[in-house]
C-alpha cells in the first residue's frame, strides 16, 4: 500500500511570535532572566529567527557573558547574511570582549552591505579613534556628517578626534557649529568643555561643564573634566 511522504515540521510561528513579542517586552522591562528564557524558546521554535538570535545576543552582552553572546549574534548573521544590524551588534560585542581587529573587519563587512548605514560609520569611527587611526576616523564622522549634518553625537565625536590630530581651533568651530544647530545641548557644551579643558583653557571650560552637569546630572564625564579644571584653578 503506498504512503505519503513524511513533510518537515514547519515552524509554529504564532507561538514563534508570541514568545518573541513576550521575550521583547521582558527585555524592556529590566526582567532579563525571562526574557533570556523567551528569547530561547522562540529560537527553539525557529533556530533561524535572526531577530530573536540577535536580540539574544544583545542581552548576553548586557549581563556579561559575551562568549554566548557571539555565537548568537554569529548565528543572526548566518540567518541573515544581508543585514547590518546583526553584524553591527557582532562587532560591538567583539569590541567589548578587547578583539578589536576582528570589529573592524566586521563593521566593514556591515559597510559592503550598506555603505551610508550611519550606525556602522558612528560605530567605526569610534572604533578607529580607540585604537589611534585618528585621520580614518575623522574621515567616517564627516562621511556621516554630509548625511546628517544635525547629528550632535557625530559632531562631538569629530570634535573629539579633530583634538587628538592635534587639530585643536578646528575641534572647537566643531563644538560651536554643534552648539549653534542644537540650540545649545549639554552634550554639546560638555564637548567643548572637555577640548577646552585638552587645551588648559579651564576658565572658559568651566563655565561650559557646569552648565552641562545641571542639564545632565548623570554623566560622569562631564563632572570628571569639571573637577579637573576646578583644580586647576586652585
């Protein structure tokens, strides 16, 4: 008597989605042990749902375990090979665990797949600017800056690097061109207090950080130059 052919499960992607959505709403809510759990059973339902690897891995790397979190964000990668956002959160994840060789080949695999992607540039940037390729790196903050020129993030990160090429008034017309499009936000004003301070200009750079530290009482960086410069000035 014939019999049919056995067909391969198919994935039950109402549940797929269903401890996805769960597992997102979790994460969000600060309860990583659940939402770890639901991550898992939605890749247990699809072992190729990328955004579910790669969410995964996000939060691996949130509680410091970064060997699970690069496999998983490896296997996102494999389930979309066309996308940027798995590769970028790959690379901050190599970044994080000191393997820094191996981000930048990433981020610049995430740029053959899209190369105006703004989060690889401001990501790789970064990256270059750690590890002392200054010029590259001012050369990805002003390739971002022609596409979003209002990025204040951006442009004090170019300021930054503009001040380690030892291109000091050119960081400062930066920070005042951010302060001026930003309508002076801290972030801003606490830049080009932190150059200021790079550049021993401690009254001026004072006045700068305590106006950013009353804006953005959590940052530490901006209390760090303000107490630098307060030193300096007896």
């Amino acid at each position: 008597m014939a019999t049919s052919e056995q067909q391969p499960a198919q994935p039950d992607e109402s549940a797929e989605a269903a401890s996805l959505g769960a597992a997102m709403q979790a994460h969000q809510q600060g309860d990583l042990a659940a939402a770890n759990r639901l991550y898992s059973e939605a890749v247990r339902l699809n072992p190729d749902n990328a955004q579910a690897l790669r969410l995964q891995g996000i939060l691996a790397r949130e509680t410091g375990d970064l060997d699970a979190s690069l496999e998983l964000l490896h296997r996102a990668h494999s389930a979309a090979p066309d996308a940027t956002a798995p590769l970028n959160e790959l690379a901050l994840s190599q970044m994080i665990a000191g393997r820094f060789p191996e981000a930048e080949v990433t981020f610049h695999q995430a740029l053959k797949l899209n190369p105006h992607d703004g989060t690889t540039l401001t990501n790789l940037g970064a990256l270059l600017q750690h590890r002392g390729h200054i010029r590259t790196a001012i050369d990805c903050y002003e390739t971002l800056l022609q596409q979003r020129p209002e990025d204040i993030e951006v442009s004090c990160n170019l300021a930054k690097a503009l001040v380690d090429a030892g291109e000091p008034e050119t960081a400062l017309q930066t920070c005042d061109a951010a302060i001026a499009a930003s309508d002076a936000h801290p972030y801003a004003l606490a830049t080009k207090g932190a150059v200021l301070t790079d550049l021993e200009r401690y009254t001026e750079a004072a006045g700068l950080l305590q106006t950013a530290s009353r804006q953005m009482p959590d940052d530490e960086m901006t209390f760090v130059n303000l107490a630098l410069c307060q030193d300096a000035l007896g």
